[in-house]
C-alpha cells in the first residue's frame, strides 16, 4: 500500500482535540501531530495507508462538522515528509540550502511533499503555525542546482506562497541554528 498524509485543521481547539481522538479511533493510522497552532487554531496530521487516511479523515470531518477551516489528503506523499513534520531528521551539510514560505499550512505541506519528489534534496524542517502567525515554512538542502529545481518546482504549485530563497554555501552558524 501507499503511504498517505492527512491534514484537519480546525478553528476550535476543544474540537480539535475530540477530532484527534475520533480520527485515531477510525482507522489504523499513526498520530504525526496534533496541537495549536497560532492564531488559535488546531490541526491534526496522519499518516498510513491511502484507505485508512480517507476513512480517518472522513470521521475527523464529520466529528469537525463547522469548525474544520481546511483539510489535505497527499496520496503516496515522499518519505522524507513525516520526519521533516516531526523535525527528527539528522545532521546535515548542506551545499545549498532553500527556504519556501506560505501562508497557509497546508500549502507548506504540499510544497514540501513536491520539492522532495522534484530533485534530489534532503528536507529540514516543515514548520507549521506555531509562533509563526498561522503560517508553514520548508527549509531543505542538497547541491544548489538541486535545491533551485525544487525550489521553482514548489513555487509554482500555490498563490499562497510568500517568498522563497536559494543560499548558496551557507555560513555553519546558520545550519546549525535551522536543526
């Protein structure tokens, strides 16, 4: 089976807990994260088998009824996606790092999953909501042609994109402040 991600994100943070619990009920799937998000909101991320994301998100949406504001189904989403969600992945030395920023966490997610599949790149971090104003950011690395490919194909997938950059050879303190 494919490997697929869900995303409920709710604005009501009582809501959001129950829906976890009713989505993690619903279907064999694995709890990647769940927690507020700024401005006062609450998301939930899954992952697991394309069939049991669809029925856990179907459950998480009728549960969610008026306060679910966005969801995101990513079916066979890259491998690197879940560790760069849970911020578990290792040392890196990056010849070129890339940063795509959105307004919308979903959008971040996405860009994410694209600019993975796109080059041969090593995602970062996917950072979502929190103490960013409701906004998600990917930080990634490889070899600078690799990161500009993915980088223009990531940008090219939404109109929530805010800015991206491509830095070449960047200086140690600023890798070791991105793990």
């Amino acid at each position: 089976m494919k490997r697929a991600l869900g995303l409920i994100e709710l604005n009501s943070i009582a809501r959001g807990i129950i829906t976890t619990d009713e989505m993690v009920k619903a279907a064999q799937v694995e709890l990647v994260r769940t927690s507020t998000v700024c401005p006062g909101k609450y998301i939930v991320i899954i992952s697991g088998d394309v069939g049991e994301v669809k029925a856990a998100m179907a459950a998480g949406q009728r549960l969610g009824g008026e306060y679910v504001i966005n969801t995101l189904l990513i079916p066979n989403i890259h491998e690197q996606l879940v560790p760069a969600l849970m911020g578990t992945v290792g040392d890196i030395h990056p010849e070129a790092i890339g940063v795509l920023e959105f307004y919308s966490i979903a959008s971040a997610i996405t860009a994410a999953d694209i600019a993975a599949k796109a080059a041969r790149i090593e995602l970062i971090e996917v950072r979502i909501g929190y103490a960013i104003g409701g906004k998600g950011f990917v930080t990634l690395t490889g070899d600078v042609g690799a990161v500009k490919a993915a980088v223009a194909a990531a940008s090219r997938t939404d109109d929530l994109l805010v800015e991206t950059s491509v830095i070449p050879r960047p200086v140690a303190p600023l890798v070791e402040a991105l793990m």
